[in-house]
C-alpha cells in the first residue's frame, strides 16, 4: 500500500509567517493552500496603476481622508484565506478598529474598505466566483472586477464576450452594474468619478 500524502493546509497566521519576504511572485491563500498568483506586469500592472491614480486623485480632490494602502492583505471570514486585490481603498474613519492593520497591514472587516477591485487575468474564476462571495460576506461594499480582455465566462459578462467591467454595490447582498465601450463608470463610493470603461481598456491594449 502507498500512503498518499496529504498536501498541508495553512492558516492565515502560518501563510504570513511563511511568505517570502521582499518576494518577486505574489501568493495569496486560497482554503488553506498557498496559490501562486500571475504577477500583476504589463498591461495588468498598467491597468491596475492606471485606476488607482484615478482614485487617487478624486481622493484628493475632495479631501478625504480615506486612503490607497501601498500593501494590504484581505482575511475574509474563517482562517484559511487571504487576498492582495490589485486596487483597495480604505476606509480613514474606521481603519483604526481593524485589529490586524497596524501590525499585519491586513483587514478583517468588511468596514475597513470602501473599494475592493481586481484586475482579470488567466485565473478570472477566482475573481468571479471565490472572491466574489468572499468580499460579499465580509461585507465589503463595492467590489469591482476589471475583465479588460473579456476572459471571464460567458455567463459572467456575456455572449459575445467583451472587455466588461462589473461593479458589484452591496444591498444585503451584491447587485451588479455592467458597463462596456463609452459607458461612464457608476461608482457608489466615488459618484462625481469622471471616468468611462473605454478609458480603462485603451490603457490595456
């Protein structure tokens, strides 16, 4: 008989105490197994760079004291996982509850976020469907999903499929707004945000 080893399973504190520090490849950990993430280069990190100082600046513009954290995990409920989103903007006024920001830059309520977004790449089912219901229990408001290449599934964004960005608002639970081509963006967080999808893809291409 062949003893089939089991592979280990991590918990949030074992996953940060192993990630590599200064580490050239991103891992998150996905139930309890640490997944190694495409990192976000070229056109992704163009895309996601791109949005952030967008928000950035609308931040600016309008005083506000909530802020784009250079670094921050997500632990969504339970103790098997842990995200990095390519985009978070958080909340000023509540940060300071979360009793995992000072020491681990890692928030644990949905309260410490305004804006989650992720930018699609070849593991779009991830940003679909497990973080999708993630963010959505911990109650993280607005969660974006850029698909600047139109990967996502078709029953995701449609046939034929097409560069999409979904923009999930929280209403007990998350209802969707999808918006393509010149369509101006409708963010509940930033609702002056003078920017259309199009704007966004054409930096991706």
């Amino acid at each position: 008989m062949i003893a089939i080893k089991e592979p280990k399973l991590f918990t949030f504190d074992e996953f940060l105490s192993w990630y590599p520090a200064n580490s050239e490849i991103r891992y998150e950990l996905h139930g309890g197994e640490i997944v190694e993430m495409p990192k976000p280069i070229g056109k992704h990190s163009k895309v996601a760079g791109f949005i952030s100082g967008k928000l950035f600046q609308e931040l600016d513009r309008t005083h506000s004291i909530d802020f784009i954290p250079k670094e921050c995990v997500v632990k969504p409920s339970g103790d098997r996982s842990g995200y990095l989103p390519d985009v978070i903007v958080l909340n000023g006024a509540t940060i300071d509850a979360d009793p995992r920001w000072e020491k681990d830059s890692t928030i644990t309520k949905g309260t410490s976020a305004r804006v989650v977004i992720e930018v699609v790449s070849t593991n779009w089912e991830d940003d679909y469907a497990l973080k999708l219901d993630d963010y959505e229990t911990m109650g993280i408001p607005e969660y974006w999903i850029v698909d600047y290449l139109g990967l996502g599934g078709t029953q995701f964004i449609g046939k034929p499929k097409q560069p999409t960005i979904s923009i999930y608002r929280l209403e007990e639970i998350y209802q969707v707004k999808q918006f393509r081509s010149s369509d101006r963006l409708v963010s509940p967080t930033f609702p002056d945000l003078q920017l259309t999808a199009e704007e966004i893809f054409r930096v991706g291409r």
